[in-house]
C-alpha cells in the first residue's frame, strides 16, 4: 500500500466540499455586515452623526477579527486533541448560529444601552468561533486527500472559499432585498440576512453525517492515532521562532491582500472613480482572478516547493505591486478598459503570493500541533496585514496621497514576506510531493517527531 493511497479519506469530496464551505464563512460574515452596515447602525447604534453610526458597526467588525486568534488557540487544541471533524462541527454550529442570533438583537429604542452591548458580545463570540475555522476546515481538507493535491486543495479552500462566500453574501442581499424592499428592508429585512447565518449550522450537520475524520490524525496513516501535545511546545525552544517566522509570513501575505484585492472597492470608488456597472464589473472579474490565479499558485507549489513559489511571487510583487498602483492613479476613470485590465494583475499577483500559504503552515507542524500552529500563525499574521489600509488612510492628507502610500505599504509588506520566507529552513513540506514522495510520512509525524521538527530535525 503506497503512502498516498494511506493517506486519502474514504470520503474526500466531502471533506473539501465542507472544507471550502466552511472557510466561505469567513468572507460571508465580511460582506454581510457591509450590507446591512445602515439598517444596523440606525436600529442598534444610533448617533447623531450617521457616519459615526456606521463606524461603530465596522467596529464591531473589528471585535471579531481581534478575537479570532484566541478561537484559533482555544479551537486549533479541540482540533489536535478531538479531531478535526469534531472541531469543524462544533464551530460552524456555532459561526451558524452566533450569525442568526445578531438578527434577533432588540433595537435601541426599545432597550437602549443593551443592545449594542449585545451586538457586540455576539461579534466577540463569533469571532472565536470564525477563528475556529481555520484550525478545522483546512487541516480536514488537505489531510483527507493524496499529498499530490495538497497544493491546489490550499488554493481552492482558501480563494474558492473566499469567492464562495462573498457569492453567497451577495446572493442572499439580492433575494432579501428583493422580498423586503425599501423601508421593510430598514426594519426587518436585514434581521432575515443575518437569519441566513443558519447555513453554517446546517453544514455542520453535514459534516457531522458525511465527512470522516482526517486519517492523518486518527491513525490511518501511521496505524495509530495521534497523541496529545501540550500547547506550550509552540511557544519554547525552536517552537517560537518558528511561530514567530509563520506569522511574518502571514501577515506580509495577509498585507498585500487587504491593500490589493481588501482595498480596490474603496481604490475604485474614491481614488480612481470608475461608473458603479463598471466597478460592479471589475470587482466580479477580479474576484474570478483570484480563484484562479489562486488555484495555480497552489498547484504550482506542487512543482516548484512552497517557499519557492511564495518568493518568486514575492520578490516580482515588491516592484509590480506598487508599479501597477502607480499605472492604475495614472490611468484615472476615463480609461475604464486599461484600469480594468491592471487590476485584474494586481489580484493575481497578490493573491498568488500567499496561495500556498496554508498549507506551507499545515506543513511547517507535525499532526499533533499542525491545527492550533496553522490556525494561530495565520490569523495573528492576518490581523497584523488587516490592519495596513486604515493606516494607509491615516497617513494620507486627502484622496491624491492614497496611491503613493499604498505603493509604501505595498513595498514594505512584500519585502516582510520575502524576508520572512528566506529566514525560514527549506526543510519539511517545501518540495513538490511529486518529486519527493516521503513528504507523506513527513507530513502527518508523531508525538516523538514534534520536538525534532520544531527544532528543524
């Protein structure tokens, strides 16, 4: 019996089936407080200024994304010492139902102070949960497949995910918008939105029914099932600094993310203004960009290692990034067609860079702490990237300004990627698993081997 075919689920459609569903979450819950982000500050944070209102819905937001790295340790240790499939169905049950109970938050008038105060402790509970994510929708996925796959599996769970989810979040607006128009949209149709929530509750009994446990945790790999591994041995030794470089690594990669494909709504509305079916258009193309150039990214990584391709990516991205920024100030609106076709490129590049990212951190662990290192590494690292465009808009006097600081910003996170990556060992995990076989004994390990791949051994 081969490795590969050892190391396969029964039931491995199901597995990244419920993999890039649940990951969709993620993006979901982002693009469905952007459009209720009115309805919500006017019934749960009113002000007497409504920019002010909206701003603490976005705050609210950034609760969330605060707590995910606690969901990522406290979840990620659910992952490594139950299982994944256990820690899936937990959190997306919660993700599910913590997203429906925000629709059923009573308005501000009718019981004042309490309910933003109840908002937002459902936004702190979610985010623990939507920080559980990642410990369980990843590792389940590409532990469930041939080490072959591995690579592309990363880049369709982490962008396929992300697509599937602003899809979604799009799909439910138009339909509640169209059954709530108008005025019973500011009263009532945004609570139903927020019902919709109830599909992550739904997955997870599908989880629970059709998807196995990862055979790289209970044992059917090794023929024994892992065992447990205290969460201090990520953070002692040769532990830290190999956590310390992941989150490097994720939040260069989570940097130009959110200054590229996070911040071209805003680039295309108020610094390059585009006509509102021509930016709808652009952000729909780009968005299938990235799926692919994701996808091929990751496949990439199969052939060339993931360390590699993350550096070709980001080496080329910290003089294309900022040039391509420059070309689209340059081009203005009035060259629809030109800006269209530069950031379609941005997002390609950007989102190449870090598409083999998850599972480079999935292999930078053995089983036994593979979920919580994963989970914690990249969303310390994404919350640290998130944080780049409200700095670029501080840091910009007026509109003008906001290309070159971008371009900055762009510079230094990439060079902290490509910095990060190049600290890092070529070691485990960083060779195609077509070219190195043994990369599916080194991928799953044991409790004996932990000590020794966190030293580098």
């Amino acid at each position: 019996m081969t490795s590969d075919t050892r190391q396969r689920s029964k039931s491995p459609r199901a597995a990244v089936f419920a993999s890039v569903a649940g990951w969709s979450f993620d993006l979901f819950d982002l693009f469905l407080l952007l459009y209720v982000a009115g309805p919500v500050s006017e019934n749960i944070f009113p002000t007497s200024s409504p920019t002010l209102g909206i701003a603490a819905v976005f705050g609210s937001f950034a609760v969330t994304v605060i707590m995910r790295p606690a969901g990522a340790a406290i979840f990620g240790e659910v992952a490594d010492r139950k299982g994944r499939k256990k820690a899936m169905v937990t959190v997306m049950c919660g993700v599910g139902l913590t997203t429906a109970a925000m629709g059923l938050v009573p308005t501000y008038a009718v019981v004042g102070v309490l309910a933003p105060v109840l908002f937002l402790l459902l936004r702190v509970v979610q985010g623990l949960f939507v920080g559980g994510v990642t410990a369980s929708t990843h590792t389940l996925g590409t532990e469930s497949i041939g080490p072959r796959w591995r690579g592309l599996m990363s880049g369709l769970i982490g962008a396929g995910g992300a697509g599937l989810g602003a899809a979604l979040a799009s799909v439910a607006y138009i339909a509640v918008s169209a059954a709530f128009p108008g005025p019973a949209f500011e009263a009532w149709g945004w609570r139903v939105l927020f019902f919709c929530g109830l599909a992550g509750a739904l997955l997870s009994l599908f989880v629970s029914r059709k998807v196995e446990e990862s055979p790289a945790w209970d044992g059917g790999e090794t023929g024994r099932p892992a065992e447990p591994v205290a969460f201090r041995e990520l953070l002692r030794g040769q532990g830290k600094t190999i956590l310390a470089l992941n989150v490097a690594v994720a939040a260069g990669g989570g940097a130009q993310y959110y200054l590229t494909s996070g911040f071209l709504p805003t680039l295309l509305s108020e610094v390059v203004p585009v006509t509102e079916s021509l930016r709808g258009l652009i952000l729909l193309v780009c968005s299938l960009v990235v799926v692919a150039a994701a996808i091929g990214a990751g496949e990439l990584s199969e052939r060339l290692g993931r360390r590699t391709t993350m550096l070709g990516f980001g080496l080329c991205n910290l003089f294309a990034l900022p040039a391509v920024v420059w070309a689209i100030a340059e081009a203005g609106g009035e060259r629809g067609a030109v800006v269209a076709l530069l950031c379609m490129i941005m997002v390609m590049l950007s989102n190449a860079a870090y598409a083999p990212l998850m599972i480079f951190l999935n292999e930078r662990y053995p089983t036994e702490l593979r979920a919580r290192g994963t989970a914690v590494s990249w969303n310390l690292g994404f919350m640290l990237g998130g944080l780049t465009p409200t700095f670029v808009s501080l840091l910009s006097p007026d509109l003008a300004h906001v290309p070159s600081r971008l371009a900055y910003f762009l510079i230094g996170s990439s060079l902290v990627f490509v910095l990060a990556l190049l600290a890092v060992a070529d070691a485990r995990g960083t060779k195609a698993s077509a070219r190195r076989p043994e990369r599916a004994e080194q991928y799953s390990g044991s409790s004996q081997d932990v000590l020794d791949v966190l030293d580098g051994g």
